[in-house]
C-alpha cells in the first residue's frame, strides 16, 4: 500500500506556532516582542486619531485650528493648485484630460499587447500629440495656454513620461557603444556616461535651465524641453551602465550562435542580445525608473512649477500656513501611489520573465 503523506488538519495551528516560536523563543526575546508589538500598537492608534478620527475634512482654517487632529481641509481646498499649478482656472478639464492621457499611455504601455516596436511608437506618438494639443491649445478652438503657466501633478508625470522616452534610446545607444570594437568610439562613450553619473542632478539641471541659453541661444529650445533633455541624459547615463552589466553578464556563446546563424548586427542585438540584456536587468531598470519619479521634484530649484512647487504654494498663503505638514503626507502619499504601483508591475514583470530562475 501506498504510504499517505501526512496533512495537518489544522493549518491554523501550525501556522500560530511558528508564529510562537519566531516571535517567544526565549522570555527575554518574548518581552522584547511584546515591548515592540505594544509599541507598534501605540503608534498606530495616535495615527489613527491624528489621521481619521479627530481630523478635519471640510471647513476652513479656523475648523483646523480648532481640532487637535490632521488638516485635510487644506487639500480639499486647494487640491486645483497642486494638480493643476498655474494653470487657467477655467481650464483644468484641459490639464486632468491630458494627465489621463498620459496616465493611461504609461499603463497601456505596460500590456504586453503593446510590446511590439511599431505599435508602442504609435501609442506614443498620438498621446504625445494629444497632451499637447489638450495643454497648449492654439486649436480646434481651444485657447493658447504657454508653458509658463503648465504645473502640478500633470507637469510632473510630463517631465517623467519625457525622460522615459527620451532616455532609455539613448541609454541602448550608449550601452552599444561603450562596447563598440572601436577604441576612440568606446572611449568616448565611456567617458561621457562617467562625466554624468559623476555629476550631480542638480548641476545638469542647472547648466540646461541657465547655461545652455547662454552658450547656444539658438538651439537652447524652451526651458520645459532643456530640463526633460537634461533629466533624459541623466537617465540614459545609469540605465546604459545596467543595460550594459545585463549585456556582458550573457553567455559568449549567445552571440557567436547568432553569428553562426548569419545574423548582423542589429539583427543579433534586437532579437538576441537586448532581449536576453533586458530581461536579466529587469529588477535594477525598474529601480531607476522608481528613482527617476523620485527625482522630478528637484526641477523645483530652477523654477519649474511642478507637484512640489504647487504643494509649497498650497499652504504657503498666510490663510494655511500652519498645514504644510498635512500637504506634504497628500504629496507622499500620491507620490507612494505611483512608486509603489511601478515596484509592483516590476515584481509581476519578475514573476512573467523568471528573472533569476
């Protein structure tokens, strides 16, 4: 007879042992762990009343002074101000319609259906244009908007998406390079990727916004434009060095097996090499994403209205002053939201791909 695997009955139990056992090993770690948990429990409780239970919603600032708890009203307030910056009033459907826009653009991207050369071009082309067309105006009626007046969220998910788009091709190109057989072309690349990732952001954010209209006034563009290009080569300089280390970490016989098939170059890299590249730098290119996001908020320091700049001028009038601290946990929370949401698609991509299996 076939010998039964023995089940526990009672997975419960099993489990609340183990759970026993990690956290009451011994009675010294056992008060330890009833130390932290009441600890825990403390904290949680004080947030709770702080955040929910003796807040305020609705109201004015003075409902705000009056309760000892979170300030919410200052984000129904002045939420306009922190999505929509300086944008006209009357026209914020404008500026939610185009951040959709590009909300949904970044999410289609992520279905593998999009996932061909010519079909996510497309998708980026056309809801490049209808961002545009939705935030400038000038036609079919709608009116000129400059892009002195853009900001908030919406301005800070255009800086994103531009980055994004402008430097991952140029971080593939520089990867490519920096492996060239040509010394002086290798070198340069090279070079250049080093002088970046050795600069900070803020010195390139600097030189774009300040400089570079004074060095070549002709080709400078607007400023909105100089700071994306900036971020771009920021952005291309550390994704080329992990596209590079996905590159080199594949088998020699990778390559030379599309050579003996006959493939070019381009052949070899887009159907081999990339492919293969991409998949094993999969959990670092999401982290630099996520770090990308992350640092959209320092175009603050040359004067570009983004979600921080607008979140500073929602409690800086005199009326809401005392609130900045409920402003920038809405500002964190929104950021979470979106960081968060990326680190999971990267896990679900981790899982599809079985990155490191």
């Amino acid at each position: 007879m076939a010998d039964i695997p023995l089940v526990s009955p009672q997975p419960g139990i099993d489990r609340l042992a183990r759970l026993r056992r990690s956290l009451f090993p011994t009675p010294l770690s056992g008060l330890v762990s009833l130390a932290g948990i009441a600890l825990a429990l403390w904290i949680g409780w004080a947030l709770l009343q702080w955040v929910v239970v003796q807040a305020v919603f609705t109201g004015s600032a003075e409902d705000c002074r009056a309760a000892s708890g979170a300030c919410w009203a200052v984000v129904t307030a002045r939420w306009r101000l922190m999505f929509f910056g300086l944008y006209p009033y009357e026209e914020h459907w404008r500026s939610a319609l185009a951040c959709f826009v590009l909300v949904a653009t970044i999410v289609l991207s992520c279905l593998p259906v999009f996932w061909t050369a010519l079909r996510i071009a497309v998708l980026w082309v056309a809801s490049a244009a209808l961002f545009l067309l939705l935030m400038r105006g000038g036609l079919f009626g709608l009116s000129l908007v400059g892009e002195e007046k853009w900001g908030g969220l919406t301005l800070s998910i255009f800086i994103f998406a531009g980055t994004a788009l402008f430097g991952m091709p140029l971080a593939i190109a520089l990867a490519l390079l920096r492996r060239s057989t040509l010394p002086l072309v290798s070198k340069l690349a090279g070079g250049f990727i080093d002088t970046v990732r050795s600069l900070p952001l803020v010195t390139i954010l600097f030189t774009v916004a300040v400089l570079l209209p004074i060095l070549a006034p002709g080709l400078s563009g607007t400023k909105l434009m100089r700071v994306i290009f900036g971020m771009a080569i920021f952005f291309a300089a550390y994704q080329a060095e992990i596209l590079r280390s996905g590159i080199q970490s594949l088998p020699v016989g990778q390559e030379e097996a599309a050579k003996a098939l006959g493939l070019g170059y381009w052949q070899r890299m887009r159907k081999v090499i990339l492919p293969q590249a991409f998949r094993r730098a999969l959990p670092p290119t999401v982290s630099q994403f996520a770090i990308s996001f992350k640092e959209v908020s320092l175009v603050i320091i040359i004067g570009i209205f983004d979600f921080l700049a607008s979140g500073n001028a929602a409690y800086g009038s005199g009326e809401w002053a005392f609130a900045y601290v409920e402003v920038y946990v809405f500002m964190a929370f929104v950021n979470f939201i979106f960081v968060f949401s990326l680190s999971r698609y990267g896990a679900y991509l981790e899982r599809r791909m079985r990155v490191g299996k």
